[in-house]
C-alpha cells in the first residue's frame, strides 16, 4: 500500500520495513531511544544508509484522530509520510511541513481516505451514495 510513497519519497531501493505495535512497546522503544517515558504514534529507526523502520502505534494513534480532525487510515497515511521524510533526514522544520502537505495532496485521498472508489456515507438516506461529478 506504501510501495509508491515509499519510492516517491526514499527512492526504489530503500528497504522499509513498518511495525505496528503495543502502547507498552512504544512506550519502551521511545524511552530507550528519545529518552521520553511515555508512547508515541510514530518512531522513524535509520537502521542503513538504504533501510529503515517506522514504529507505529495503533492506540496512540486512534487517541489522537479526534486531536488532528483525520480518520484512523488518514492520521496513519500522515504518520507514516512524516517518518519516511525523518528517515530521509529532514528536522520538525518548515521545509518538512511544506514535504508532508505535498505528499499528503498527493497521495492523500487516493491511498490514506476511508472512503475510496468516490463512496461516502450519507445517514440522511441510511447507506452509501456517489459522489456527484462536479459541473464543469
């Protein structure tokens, strides 16, 4: 699912490798690592010059949908952008901010968006409906 992000970002020869783990796991690797007694969504782990890891964490993340106004698979889409782009080297900056907006409209709505194939859920009809074409 993030083979093209991947090669987008870190090229095609970059091996990533992406963990999903427990709070108390995250929690363990963030203390031992950024000396922060406590878990976190994402850790980005430079284990080469041409591989790396990301940490994810499924309950912290779910916590912090509601805090950032995304969907789980939206703020995971998100998270997994900016740990690539700290595996590439950039620093919470500007210029890294600008990076994960770019990606995030690039990739977004076709890779991270719950409701694909232009399908949304409508409670006033009780089910799914279209997307209407705009008018051009």
């Amino acid at each position: 699912m993030f083979d093209k992000v991947k090669n987008d970002i870190l090229g095609k020869d970059y091996d990533l490798s992406i963990a999903f783990v427990s709070e108390k796991k995250s929690r363990e690797l963030n203390k031992k690592w950024r000396y922060k007694d406590k878990a976190t969504n994402v850790l980005s782990f430079s284990l080469r010059k041409d591989t790396g890891e990301l940490v994810l964490c499924n309950a912290v993340i779910k916590k912090e949908t509601k805090k950032f106004d995304k969907t789980f698979p939206q703020l995971v889409g998100f998270l997994v952008i900016h740990g690539m782009l700290h595996l590439k080297g950039m620093r919470h900056s500007s210029t890294m901010e600008r990076a994960e907006k770019k990606y995030c409209k690039k990739y977004g709505k076709k890779y991270f968006s719950r409701n694909r194939r232009g399908l949304r859920n409508d409670e006033s009809r009780s089910g799914r409906v279209r997307k209407r074409r705009k008018k051009s």
